[in-house]
C-alpha cells in the first residue's frame, strides 16, 4: 500500500516536472498580439502587446501593433503614447503622419489632423480628411474627400466603411448602399463592414438581414456593445425573444452599470411578468434612468403593476407632457389615472393618440373603460 502511494506520488512529480518543462515555452506574446490583432480582437491583442512590453519596453513591434490596436479601439490619446515610445525607441513608422492623424481626431482635434495630413494622397489620407470635414460640420468637403479617395492610391476599405457611415448618418440609403457594396468586396467579414451593412438593412426596413449582420459581429467579437444593442432591437422587432435573452444577460454581465442594458435586463423581467425585479432593478440604479426616458416609462409600469399608483404617476406625468403623442407612455399614464378615478384626465391623455389613424385596439379599450362612470 505504502510502496504503491510512494510510486504514485513519485510520478505525479515527474509529471509535474514534464509540465513546468513544457510551461517555460511560452508562445511570443508579439505574435499572438498579431493574431489576435488579425482576427479583430483588439482586447486581448492589447493584452498581449503589454506583456511582450514587460519583457522589452522598447520593443518595435509590440509598440507598433499597441499604437495600431489603441487606434482600432478608438483610443487615440492612448495610441499617440505609444507612437512616441515607438519614435523615442529610434522608429518612424512609414505611416506616422496617417496614425497620429487619426488619433488626433478621435480626441477632437480636426485642425492639426488636417496639418499633418499636408503633402498625404493615399486612399487613407482622403478618408481622414472626410472625418475631419465632418467633425468640423462641413458635409460637402467630406463628400469631396470620399470620392478624392476613390481615385488614390492605397487600401480602400476603411474609405468605403467610413463612407457609407457617412451616407446612413445623413439616412441616404442610396449612396451608403454604393460604398456598402465596395466594402463588402474588398472586406466582407469585418467588423466595420457588417456594422455598415446593418445600418444599411436597418434603413431599408429589413430586420432579419439587420440581425444577421449584428450577430456575425457578436461571433468574432462577442462582447461589442453596438452590436449587442443592434441585435437585441431588430431580434425584438422579429419577436426573436428567445435569441435575445441570451444577449441581454451577455450585455448586463459585460457592462453592469450600462442604463441600457439596466433597462433591457428590467423589460425582460416585466416581460416574464416579474414587475417586483423589474421595479427593483431600475430603483436600484433610479438616477441614472432619469435621462433614460424608455427606462423612466418602464419604472412607472412596474409601480402601477404592483399598485403604486402616486409614484407611477410621478414617473409617467413628465413623460406624458413632454411626448402628449407617445402612445406607449399615454396607454401607461392613462391606465394610472384610471386606477386612481380620474377618467376624465385619462381621457383627455387618450384623445390625441385614439383620433389616430394607426391606433390600436388597446387605445379604444382604455378610451372606453375612461368613459366608463
């Protein structure tokens, strides 16, 4: 028995050993950075260009790749840091002028981006002088740098995304749907080309090609939080409310403290009938959904649900004043009024939103039960 425990132990430590050995051939964290940097995960390419940077702080490439990932995640102070490590390290990069340029416009400073810009004619160079016209509010120029852009030299597929975001902003289908379909030849599986591509189906009323595009991100990238937004709306618009529980739980752990996805997390509850958790989840975090007006109108429903009339009312009065033609918060609003016997109040709500063409059944019931003496 002891002899046969000893030979146990003896080679659980070999093992052990043969393990440890194994262990200390670590994969070059430069290189996984640049893999994972490749597949779009800018998070653990950081992750990665920090701990080659542990072990060599002025290690060209890591510092390149941490200058290139902090742009991608749209950190521009944090990228032009690591540009001046990189040039402090003794290295130009051949496209300095093009990085710095559009760090420098992520932190809102369209003027010296445009300096620097000075003497550039690539592709690239026109898409950020685009940007920069319309952080300056000047859609006209940045029209006239996309298709400058069109004629340069250079990737292109960062101009065709950037484009068509441009024409969804402006809600000109037509001209997003050119540079929509130049993004998807040169790049079909990016992020930023699905993201176009959603807002594109979105426009067009098609929520299913919409969904699909957002959830392609959410597989390369399963945390992105406009694609789990994105998602989560036309998956509710198809009634896909199984798919989209998923999604909500996967948002509320991503970012617990996110209003949004405090709402979403509250609505699911509601929906399952759970008006207590739903009352107690937006209660919980009651300051911040005070600028959230979906969020305000939920919390209001749970306390007429659970039969606090006089604090529905406060949450639901200034909505109603606010949108008189909201039919969602007057179907609410009036429903409190009516609880609280004051159905000629609750029919006056409900004036504006019954004369409607599109008006619902539901608004002829409250509008009745109003009349009612």
């Amino acid at each position: 028995m002891a002899a046969r425990l000893l030979s146990s132990i003896a080679l659980i430590t070999a093992m052990a050993g043969t393990l440890g050995a194994c262990s200390l051939i670590m994969p070059d964290p430069v290189e996984q950075a640049q893999e994972s940097f490749a597949a779009q995960d800018y998070i653990a390419a950081r992750t990665d260009a920090l701990r080659a940077l542990q072990q060599d702080e002025n290690d060209a490439a890591a510092l390149e790749l941490l200058a290139r990932v902090h742009l991608a995640m749209g950190q521009g102070g944090d990228a032009l840091m690591a540009l001046e490590r990189l040039q402090n390290a003794g290295v130009r990069l051949a496209d300095a002028n093009l990085i710095e340029a559009e760090a420098l416009l992520q932190m809102g400073d369209h003027e010296l981006a445009l300096e620097l810009l000075a003497g550039e004619d690539s592709a690239e160079s026109w898409r950020l002088r685009a940007l920069a016209a319309n952080l300056a509010g000047d859609t006209e120029t940045a029209e006239a740098a996309f298709a400058n852009g069109h004629e340069a030299e250079g990737d292109k597929r960062k101009l065709f995304t950037a484009e068509a975001s441009h024409h969804l902003i402006q809600g000109n289908a037509e001209a997003a749907r050119l540079a929509v379909g130049e993004a998807q030849r040169l790049s079909p599986d990016t992020i930023e080309t699905l993201l176009i591509s959603a807002r594109l189906a979105q426009l067009d009323g098609e929520p299913e090609l919409a969904s699909r595009a957002y959830l392609a991100i959410l597989d390369v990238a399963p945390t992105d939080r406009p694609a789990l937004l994105g998602a989560i709306r036309e998956l509710d618009s198809l009634g896909r409310i199984d798919l989209l529980r998923e999604l909500i739980q996967r948002g509320r752990a991503a970012y617990p403290a996110d209003v949004e996805f405090v709402y979403l997390t509250a609505s699911l509850h509601g929906y399952d009938g759970n008006w207590a958790a739903a009352r107690d989840l937006l209660q919980e975090y009651e300051s911040q959904i005070a600028g959230h007006d979906d969020a305000r109108g939920l919390y209001g429903q749970a306390l007429l649900e659970l039969g606090q009339l006089e604090l529905a009312r406060a949450q639901l009065a200034p909505l109603n004043r606010r949108y008189p033609d909201n039919p969602a918060y007057a179907r609410i609003f009036a429903r409190i009024l009516i609880e609280l016997d004051e159905k000629r109040q609750a029919r006056a709500v409900m004036r504006p939103i019954a004369a409607r063409a599109d008006a619902q059944d539901i608004d002829r019931e409250l509008m009745q039960l109003a009349a009612e003496t």
